[in-house]
C-alpha cells in the first residue's frame, strides 16, 4: 500500500496539477498545427556544443515542470538502461523554430525512433 504524506510539497504539487488540469497545452498545438513531430531535417548527433543556450535547470524546476519525482526517477532508469544497452545517443535538428523550438529524438523504451519536441 502507498502512503502519501501530507508535506508542504505535495500540496503545493497537488494545487498547480488542479491550477494546469484545465489549461490548454499550447506547445502540443504548436507541434500539430506546424507538423513539427513530421517534418524532415538533418538530424545531427548532440554534443556539449549543439545547443549552447539550452537552459540549466535545477532540481527543484524540474520537479515543478514535471509535477513531482515520477518523471525524474523514470528518466533516472531509462538512462541507466541506455547506456547500459549502449544506445544513448540523443539527436537534433540545428534549425530552431521561430519561437525557439528545439527537435530532438531518442530511441524510445517502446519504439525505435521517436521524436520529442522541446521549447527552450
């Protein structure tokens, strides 16, 4: 059985996922209504220099990003499984969007290619 506590935390967490829940996810229509999941490019593989101004999060911006440690410790393990498989190689297209969009894709843990769609 899970127990949650009742930290200052999760009540804060569990306010903004009420505040989001009726929100409308601009980035997901931005991605529909351009097609930017199923355009083309030149995939280039990412290093240190692909996007020299992507921003630096903390933990704590991540966590309220992601509404909480889920997202995080998942991505901890699927990490964790790419390297050890030897296929963690993440790659992008150099072309930003006119708002500043990033693409990139990585093999996904159910599909060979899948694409991810990032603002910066």
């Amino acid at each position: 059985m899970l127990i949650h506590r009742r930290t200052e935390f999760n009540v804060n967490l569990a306010e903004v996922s009420l505040q989001r829940v009726s929100l409308s996810n601009e980035l997901h229509q931005k991605v529909l209504t351009e097609q930017l999941d199923k355009r083309g490019g030149k995939w280039l593989e990412a290093d240190s220099t692909a996007i020299l101004d992507f921003p630096i999060l903390s933990m704590q911006d991540l966590k309220s990003i992601t509404l909480g440690n889920y997202q995080i410790n998942l991505a901890i393990r699927y990490t964790r499984q790419h390297i050890f498989e030897n296929r963690y190689t993440i790659f992008v297209l150099k072309e930003l969007t006119k708002d500043n969009i990033i693409r990139a894709k990585i093999d996904s843990r159910t599909s060979i290619n899948t694409r991810l769609v990032l603002p910066v």
